[in-house]
C-alpha cells in the first residue's frame, strides 16, 4: 500500500532540489558521499585480505600466517562494524523532514513515493530543459545538418540544443516507468506504484538483517530479550552479506540518480590522487622499535588497573579490601 502523505505538497521543482541535495549533495551526509566513504573502505579491506592470502605461511604449532592476529582482529572488527553502522544509516526509514530528519536511501524513496503525484512526465522534461514534442527541435536539426551538407562541412558538432534524439529517449524511458505506450502516454502520467516497491523492496530485503544485527548488537547493547524477539542471534553476517548489500544501495542510488533525478551516473569508489599503496610494504613495528610498542601495552594495563580512581569515586577513600 501507498504510504500516506503526511505534508503539504511542494511543487516538483522545490521537492527536486531537496531530492539531489539528498543523493549527490556537497554535504558529508548525502547518499552518495555515505556511499563513497563505505565503498572506498570495502576497497581497502579487499587489499588486506588479498594480502592475507599471499602472506607467507607459519609452519610452527597451530598454522596460520606470519600475521600479527591481534592487529587483523581489530581490522576484521572494525570493518564489520563500520560497514554495517553504514548500511543501517542508508536503510534507515526516518523522517526526511524536521529537526530529527537524516539523509538515507530509505527516506529518499519513501519521500518520493508520497510526491509522486508531482513526478510527471511533463515535470520531469521540464527538469532537463527538454521540450515535451520533438517535432519542432527535429526540424531545425534537419535545416541545420542540410545547410552543413550545402557547405560542403561533412563532419561537425551538433548543437546540444539540436539534440532531439534526448526527447525521444526520455519519453521511452518515462514510458517504462510510468507502465505506458507511445501511444498511451499523457503528460501528466506518473511513475508507477510497482517502481517505488522495487526500490524500496530492493534496499529493505539487501539491508534487512545487516540492520537489525547493527541495531541490537552496535548501536544498542540489547539485551538476550531484545535480542530474541528479533532473533538476531540466529543472524549471521559476512562479508558475501555486506557486499549484497553494497550492490543493492549503488544500483538504486544510481537508478534514482538517472531516471528520477535527470543526473547522470555515479561512480562510488573515488580515484585516487596519491599513490594508495604508498609505504604499503613498510613493517608496523620493527626490532628497535617492538620494546617500545610493549611498554606501551603494559602503560596502558597499568592505567585500567590503577585503583586511585574508583576507591576516590565518592570523594573520600574507600578503605582498603581484605
């Protein structure tokens, strides 16, 4: 069913502008910048893990590799921790507008599905600067690569506002979402219920445990109780989970990006404009520096353990334990 529009209806233009802000904005909370910072961590964990493999073997008791286990245990924990918060941000359905308002992929459908009333056909071309009837731009292309001919000019640009060719394009693709024909299709045809259920079908089944596990077990510490009544123990998730999950919210990112939004396609891993792999070869520790590293181990011990801190919490010392 249609959730039910809880807001005065803005007009497509005012809604619009708020729907890009949201996808592919400047601010460090948009879709696509949340996108861009979780892909460009998968990308790095994929390197270790590569690593992983290659590292040479350990042939003493035990197996394994020539690894420090405590070092890739906080990589493993980190990076399933991040991504998962991440992912549990982008599915989010909270509110898209107010003071408790977030930017995530769930909220932009859910916002768009009850605007579609204003997402039209006519809406949409207008958007684009695009004439809802190519007829006239066709015939002004014709005139224009006839007088180039006449010139004698057998190879030129095409002025972009010669370019009905984009016209006809965009009504096909309006057609697919709004469920109509060439000849069937009205300006005021509106993109169709079964789009928005896929959309949003496609995010919550790719999201769904990853968001419930990051709920009860990152985000809150639950309870056994809490956690049973969501069966979140019986919740398994891997790396194949996390990246079902990147697929899913790219594909719809870039779908809504495309054909809802007039934007073109995102590419969420970054380019690097440094050498990522700079120093990737240089130990952590060394020999000379490994006491140090120790040191720093047993300082830290030593600070949890110190009982100054809890025997003073109410002000005067607590008498000394038997």
């Amino acid at each position: 069913m249609k959730p039910q529009l809880k807001r005065p209806l803005l007009n497509f233009t005012e809604r619009r502008k708020l729907w890009v802000e949201c996808l592919s904005g400047d601010d460090r909370n948009s879709v696509c910048s949340q996108l861009i910072q979780m892909t460009w961590n998968a990308a790095v964990f994929t390197v270790v893990n590569e690593a992983r493999r290659l590292a040479p073997r350990h042939h003493g008791d035990g197996g394994g590799v020539q690894l420090n286990g405590m070092v890739h245990e906080l990589i493993n924990a980190g990076f399933f921790e991040t991504q998962m918060t991440a992912i549990r941000r982008l599915a989010d359905c909270g509110p898209f507008d107010g003071n408790k308002a977030s930017y995530s992929l769930a909220a932009l459908i859910d916002d768009m599905r009850n605007c579609s009333q204003v997402i039209t056909r006519e809406a949409l071309l207008a958007a684009e600067g695009l004439e809802y009837d190519h007829s006239e731009i066709k015939k002004r292309h014709d005139e224009y690569c006839l007088s180039q001919s006449r010139q004698g000019i057998n190879s030129f640009w095409l002025p972009p506002a010669l370019d009905y060719a984009r016209i006809l394009t965009r009504h096909k693709e309006i057609d697919a979402l709004s469920g109509k024909t060439k000849k069937s299709r009205q300006r005021n045809d509106m993109v169709g219920e079964k789009i928005w259920g896929k959309l949003s079908d496609t995010v919550t089944s790719a999201c769904k445990d990853i968001k419930v596990y990051a709920t009860k077990y990152i985000a809150h510490a639950a309870t056994p109780e809490s956690r049973a009544a969501a069966n979140v123990d019986k919740v398994k998730v891997s790396l194949a989970h996390i990246k079902q999950a990147h697929r899913a919210l790219c594909d719809v990112a870039n779908f809504i990006s495309i054909y809802l939004l007039s934007g073109s396609q995102q590419h969420f891993l970054p380019t690097p404009q440094y050498d990522q792999f700079l120093y990737i070869t240089s130990p952590l520790v060394s020999t000379k520096t490994l006491p140090a590293v120790r040191d720093a181990w047993k300082h830290f011990e030593r600070s949890l353990d110190d009982s100054a801190g809890w025997r003073k919490l109410l002000g005067a010392e607590m008498p000394e334990q038997e």
